[in-house]
C-alpha cells in the first residue's frame, strides 16, 4: 500500500469558464490557468502520482507545452490512471476536498465522482469528493481562488 497527497490551488477570473471535478459549474468567473484549471482534478493526479513515485503533473504536462493549453484535465487524468496501471498500481480510494467560498459545490458532487472514477475506470464508490468554505479567512474565502486537497491509497 502506498498513500499519496496532492494540493492545487488557482486564482479565480474573468471570461474562463469554471470546472471542477470534469464538471462545468455555472458561475460568474472560471479558474485561471494553461489547461482547463480543474483545481481538483489536479490535486488528484499530483496524489496519484506522488504515491506511485512518478513525478508530479508539472513534469507530466508541462505548462510550457503548448499542446496542454486548455486541455482537459479529466483526459489528463485517464493517462495519469494509464501510467500508475502500466506501473502495476492499482487505485483503491480517492479522499479529496475542494476549498472555495462560492460557488455552492454540493449539488455537483455526485457528477464529479462519476466523472473521476470513470477517468481512472475504476467505481465511483472509491472517490470521495467534499467541499468547504474557510469562513471569509484567507484567499478563498475572500473568493479570490480555489483550492483542493485529495489523498489517494494505491496498491501494487
């Protein structure tokens, strides 16, 4: 068994649409950023990785790589599952957390899971996604950005 833990954070913006989770959420502003800025997505492959020992996503998908601009980051996050299957990993859960003051997460959060396990085909039962404020305390909770932790349990 090995753990891993990954966090990701991006500012909030004007004119970029918000997805978290694989999820378009309607919102007022999106998340900047070289791909789609899916913070959670992110904090998840940065887990999956760090635990199977493989890098990081900045090494995986470099923001140089104009080939990664606007990508999305649930179909980064199947190669991230291909490379931990191709290393003999296999996933056995997802904990993961969003941080945002606004939007409200909740009613999402069943498609997120859906679309995370789908990603790593594995069952939507082994992804827990959660959300929270800070209560008006830092920069999420001035909604100036977005953040999200995930710890994941692999096996070999």
């Amino acid at each position: 068994m090995r753990v891993g833990h990954g966090y990701d954070v991006h500012r909030l913006c004007e004119n970029r649409k918000l997805i978290i989770g694989g999820v378009e959420i309607p919102y007022k502003k999106g998340l900047y950023g070289h791909s789609d800025a899916d913070v959670l997505i992110h904090a998840i492959m940065d887990a999956l990785l760090g635990a199977a020992a493989l890098g990081d996503i900045g090494q995986m998908f470099p923001d140089t790589d104009p080939k990664y601009k606007n990508a999305d980051s649930t179909e980064l996050l199947r190669i991230v599952g291909e490379h931990l299957s191709s290393a003999g990993y296999r996933i056995e859960n997802i904990d993961s957390t969003v941080i945002a003051q606004s939007p409200r997460l909740s009613g999402y959060i069943p498609e997120m899971r859906n679309k995370i396990a789908s990603a790593l085909n594995i069952s939507s039962g082994q992804v827990s996604v959660k959300a929270t404020t800070e209560e008006n305390l830092g920069f999420t909770g001035a909604g100036e950005g977005i953040a999200a932790h995930a710890v994941v349990l692999i096996n070999n």
